[in-house]
C-alpha cells in the first residue's frame, strides 16, 4: 500500500503493539468467603484476531506452498478452519517456471537417518507456481465469491521490473484477494533474473522493489524475510519504512540436505546432480524463533506504536511451536511442511493446544500473551551482571543477619536456616 497513514486501515483495530499482559480474573469469592477457582465458569478462550484490519476466527495461516496450489486444496484449508490462506506464489509468466523431480528431501532423526525416525527437517528446491497466472487468478477469485468472509492472501514475486510488478499488482487486486505476501525469500531458483531472496537480500534493491510495490498496491502487503542474511532486522526494517503493512519470517533456509554415501551423489537427486534448497520443518523452529525475535524487538523499539504486524513461520507443528511465536510478538502464525506431512486437518490440533495453553495462563484472547516474552533477552554482560547480583544476594541470606531489623516475614524460615550450624 501506499502510505502507512491511519486512513489505510482507519476503523480497523491495531496490529503490532507490544506487552501488555491481561489475564482474566479466573479467581472469585465464594458467598461463605473462601477463594474458588471459577475455571467452570471461565469462558473458551478466543483465538480470532484482526490484523492489518483482517479478521481471521484464528491466528494460523497457511503459508504459501503446495498446501496453497489450487483451489481444491485452497478450499479445503478454509473448510477445515485454518485462520487465512496464503496461496502459493505467482508471479505474471509462469511458463517460465520449470519444476524437476524429486524435489523434495527429507532428514530424519535417529541413527543414521534411520526410515523409521521421526521428519525433523525437510528440503524443497521447488519453484513459484508454475500454474498460468489466468487460471491462479480464476481460483483466487471463485475463492472470494464463496468464502467472502474468510482471508486470502496472494503470494507474488516478479523480475526487477517496476511495469511487471506493477501489472502484477494490478491483475491480482481484481480477483478481490485480502492483502499480499511479498515472496523476497526464496531462496533457490532464478536468482539470475532477480527475483526472491535475490531482492531480500540487497536492502538498495528491497526499498526500491518495495516503493514500486506500495505506491500501486491498495491492500495490505507483508514482506516475507529470508533467513540467509547476517541481520535480518535490517531488510524488515527496510520494507517497513518502505510502506508494507507487515513482516512474514522466515521463508526456508539454505541447504544442502545430504549425499548418498553409496553413489557419492547429493540430494534430492536430479539425474545425478543438485542444487542446494531451503530447509523446513521442525529442525528449523529454533532458527526461526531466533529470527523473529530479532524483527519484534525493532519493530517494539522502532515502530512500536504503529500499526504493523508480523507473521511468525518455520517448524510449526503443535500448538505449543505458535504460542511461542505469538509470545515473541507475532500476531499470526503460518504453517507450511506441517500441513504436508499431517494434513489440513491439523489446524483442529493446533487451536486446541493453543487454547490448552490459554486456559493452564487464564489467558482469554491471543493479545493477552502477544509478545509477553520478548522483554526477557538482554545481552550476555547483562546476564552476567544479573547472575554476579543473584549470587552475591544468596551468600548474603547464608550469611545471616546483620540485624534484628532484616528479618522479614516471608523469608523467615530461610533467615532462621542460615543462621543455624547444624
Ligand atoms: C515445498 C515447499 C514449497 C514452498 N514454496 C513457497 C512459495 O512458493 N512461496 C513462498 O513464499 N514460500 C514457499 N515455501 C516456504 C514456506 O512458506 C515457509 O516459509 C517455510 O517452509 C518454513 O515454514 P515451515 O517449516 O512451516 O514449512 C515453500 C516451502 C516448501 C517446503
């Protein structure tokens, strides 16, 4: 979109805006006096959000992929109750897009990636959709007209060419989709024609591409990250004071997955040759945690009354992998490998664990707990300052009293303790 003035999303509620912890009073007063915990009464905690004044009845999305290829599977993310779908990313040529197979390689954990283990990581050196443009637009479309309530995001990503995406824009915001994903991650396949991670990672590139992409679009755009950049606060910073309403991270990592100690060959296995791919799925959570907490707090401390908003993506399989997300700030959260290993169907899974969560918290809606975690980093010499005053108060208490006067209530067991010699 064009400009981050309130009038883009007036009378839409906020999306990023950082701690503040509410938890429903899940304690009352019996009539007789004694505290009872009233987790009878306690309502079912809310999943929906409004994000980039996008409603969604839950924060878990879809993340663009083969989950989001058709319509077929497209409508069976919406039957099943996933939060939004982000379609699979298009761009205006598709016959320019040539897949190879196999394209995907899986790792899996236990000894020597032994069949039985379970599918820690996986990689893809799949392409853009390579569907024509005409039949993705079709889809997206007959989408709208039958889920008009639910939110469907376009994935696109085009050539270093203002006119294209332009175009782009332009053809995609006629099928009446919800907002855009920017792909300016993939991390493999036609770097050569400046495309994807090409344009994520070349912040000179990201803010010209981003000002082309926001001065024509007139509906919400979140620039999706790259992992395979030093800092990746910078190119979100940079497509945020670029005019995209929001950050999606992480798209996958750069890999190569193994070799085949029999032929001496990589894989996947390509008629004896590879390429390296982007890695997903559970082995790279972690990475992507570290990475979205990097992202939520410059956008706490450089954008944090704004209205922006970040999608946390990478190894989500249980509810517990989004919770941990949101805790770091995210407001939604995309699942891609999840949903091809167990099915549409797992969003049942992922909403009742969420809720399991909220519940175990007495927490009632997501921005209860949204980003209650990320005021816990600091650096390493502060931790070390922390531990050296931690230590210096426990020798204290061992030490005992100096005076009658530090005794204390609470701690009056403990202060009697330190003072006895057997
Ligand atoms: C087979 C495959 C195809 C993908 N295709 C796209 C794509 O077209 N556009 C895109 O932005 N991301 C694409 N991704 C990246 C995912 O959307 C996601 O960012 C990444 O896989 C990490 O999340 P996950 O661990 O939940 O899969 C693809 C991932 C996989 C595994």
């Amino acid at each position: 979109m064009a400009s981050l003035g309130s009038s883009r999303i007036s009378g839409r509620s906020s999306a990023v805006e950082f701690p503040r912890i509410r938890r429903s009073s899940f304690i009352k007063r019996s009539r007789i006096g004694f505290r009872v915990f009233a987790s009878e009464a306690q309502p079912e905690p809310d999943l929906s959000i409004t994000v980039n004044g996008l409603h969604m009845p839950n924060p878990f999305v879809i993340g663009s992929g083969p989950p989001g290829t058709n319509y077929t599977v497209m409508k069976r993310a919406f039957d099943e109750g996933w939060g939004a779908v982000i379609a699979k990313t298009v761009s205006l040529d598709a016959a320019k897009v040539v897949n190879v197979t196999p394209r995907y390689a899986r790792l899996r954990a236990g000894a020597n990636g032994s069949a039985k283990g379970q599918i820690i990581g996986w990689e893809n050196i799949e392409l853009i959709s390579d569907r024509p443009l005409e039949t993705m637009l079709k889809e997206f479309k007959q989408l709208k007209e039958e889920y008009p309530d639910r939110i469907l995001i376009a994935s696109i990503m085009e050539e270093y060419d203002k006119a294209a995406w332009e175009e782009l824009i332009e053809r995609v915001e006629e099928t009446g989709v919800d907002a855009f994903e920017i792909n300016f991650s993939c991390p493999h396949g036609m770097p050569e024609r400046k495309m994807g991670a090409a344009v994520g990672q070349d912040c000179v590139l990201l803010e010209e591409v981003c000002g082309w992409i926001n001065a024509k679009a007139t509906i919400p755009v979140w620039a999706k990250m790259t992992p395979n950049i030093t800092d990746i606060s910078e190119p979100a910073r940079v497509a945020l004071t670029s005019g995209c309403e929001g950050i999606a991270a992480i798209n996958t990592i750069m890999s190569v997955m193994g070799i085949n100690l029999d032929t001496l060959r990589p894989e996947p296995c390509v008629e004896g040759y590879s390429t390296p791919g982007g890695y997903s799925s559970k082995a790279v959570h972690p990475i992507a945690l570290g990475k979205v907490m990097r992202i939520a707090q410059m956008m706490k401390s450089e954008f944090g009354d704004k209205d922006y908003s970040l999608s946390g993506i990478g190894g989500v399989e249980s509810g517990g992998d989004a919770v941990e997300f949101i805790l770091l700030g995210a407001n939604t959260v995309q699942v891609c490998t999840g949903v091809m290993m167990h099915g549409y169907g797992v969003v049942k899974k992922l909403c009742d664990e969420m809720k399991d969560f909220m519940k175990k918290h007495s927490f009632s809606s997501i921005e209860d707990f949204r980003g209650a975690s990320l005021p816990y980093f600091t650096t390493h010499t502060d931790l070390v300052q922390r531990q050296q005053e931690a230590i210096r108060q426990r020798k204290a208490i061992k030490q005992g009293l100096q005076s009658d006067k530090d005794w204390t209530g609470d701690g009056f067991v403990k202060e009697t303790e330190s003072m006895v010699s057997n």
